[in-house]
C-alpha cells in the first residue's frame, strides 16, 4: 500500500492537532495555539521514506502489547511514524502554581474510512521507553461524508500528565535543552475495530521544539522491517 499518508485502504488519518485555549469571554474570543498539526490538505502521491520499526524499538514498550509485539502481530503496512518539531511557542496563560489559568489543553483527530465501524483508540505516553500514561477513548459514531465513513475524536482533554509536562518544558532556556528532554519522550497511538480488535493503524510519535519561526512542522514515515 503506496501513498503519501497515514492510512491504508481501510482507514486514513486526514487531520490530527493537539492545542491550547486561552479563555475569552466569548468563544469567538478563544485564541487557540497549536503545538502540532497535521493537516487534511492533498499532498503528492509519491511512497513515504521508510524507517525500520528496530530503530525505534527502545523508545516504546516492546513486550506485553508493545510496539514489537505489535509489528509482529501486523499488519506491517498499518505502522507509521511521525516525527513532530513542536510549536511551544506560546505565551504561559497567568495561572496559580498546578493550575492552568483556565487554559483547555486539547487533541482533535479525524479519520476516513471504507467500513462502517466502532473505532477505538488507545493512547501511550512513554517516557525512556516505559509507558506513563494509557488512555483509551472510542471515536464518535462515524456518518457518511463525500463517498467514505468519517470518524472524529474532538476535543479530547490532554491528561494532566502531558499538560504538566509541556508547561515544564515551555520554561526551559533554550532548544537543545528542549531537544534533550523530548529524545526520551513518546506516544504510541494504536486505532482498532472495536468490535473484533483488528488493528487499523499504528502511529508512533517522536518530537523535537520547532525553531520558533518556522511554526508545527512534521514528517511522516512507514515503518518496516526486512
Ligand atoms: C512537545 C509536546 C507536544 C505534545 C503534543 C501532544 C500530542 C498528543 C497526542 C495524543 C495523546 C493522547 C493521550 C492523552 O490525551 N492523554 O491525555
């Protein structure tokens, strides 16, 4: 399976952001930062670079459901990486010390689909390859768009885990000290049939702090193995 995407012949992610809102009195006042995006627009069709799965073992659980026991359980062409440069250039909202201003820290993803399906998505952030946090949430029941299914996961609250976490970064001095901390950061996103457990897609994510002109940025990978 060839494209320029993260998807296979059954189900396609077309758009995926993780975001701050700062409160204003009205909802048109939000202002929302995003510290990564992947946007639904078409981009050329031309196969992905590959990236081998072994490469990238330690920086996720292995065993006991993790990303080798997944490889090898497949199927192989559902298995992506992403590597993010990070937005975090975003103004701390005025807050108490384990508050969040008001802030809402959020991630909204979209899919298309052939089948009409309950899907499901489980979430692991990893730190030094060991997982932190688990989250597992099921999309909103997917209706029929432009000659496919769409499946949406909106406005999922961050768990205080990776809220936490970015504010700690943000304070940090400089990038590559930022660099360094995200090396031994990971989450790993597995999206299945609810109802018979077929994996649909497997996406690891690795990051790095954008320079802060250059805004999100991302690169997407296959992931295989020989
Ligand atoms: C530099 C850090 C940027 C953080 C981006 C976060 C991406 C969020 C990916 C989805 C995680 C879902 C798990 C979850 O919400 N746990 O709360």
């Amino acid at each position: 399976w060839q494209g320029s995407y993260i998807g296979t012949e059954t189900l396609r992610l077309v758009e995926f952001t993780a975001f701050v809102e700062r409160p204003g009195e009205q909802d048109v006042c939000k202002q929302q930062h995003r510290f990564v995006h992947i946007d639904p627009t078409p981009t050329p069709d031309s196969p992905l670079e590959v990236v081998d799965v072994r490469q990238i073992y330690d920086k996720f659980p292995e065993r006991g459901g993790g990303l080798r026991d997944l490889y090898d359980q497949g199927p192989s062409h559902a298995f992506f990486l992403v590597k993010f440069w990070a937005d975090l250039s975003f103004p701390l909202p005025e807050e108490e010390p384990g508050g969040t201003g008001g802030a809402f820290y959020g991630v909204s993803s979209r899919y298309e689909g052939s089948r009409a399906l309950t899907l499901s998505c489980t979430s692991k952030v990893c730190s030094f390859g060991k997982q932190v946090v688990e989250k597992l949430e099921t999309a909103e029941p997917p209706h029929w768009e432009d000659g496919h299914f769409v499946f949406q996961l909106q406005r999922s609250p961050l768990c205080e885990y990776l809220i936490n976490f970015i504010r700690k970064l943000r304070t940090l001095p400089e990038k590559p000290m930022m660099d360094s901390v995200l090396e031994n950061f990971t989450i790993l996103q597995v999206l299945r049939d609810q109802e018979t457990q077929e994996l649909l897609l497997c996406v690891a994510f690795v990051f790095e702090v954008s320079a802060s002109e250059r805004g999100a940025q991302h690169h997407i990978y296959r992931l295989g193995r020989d």
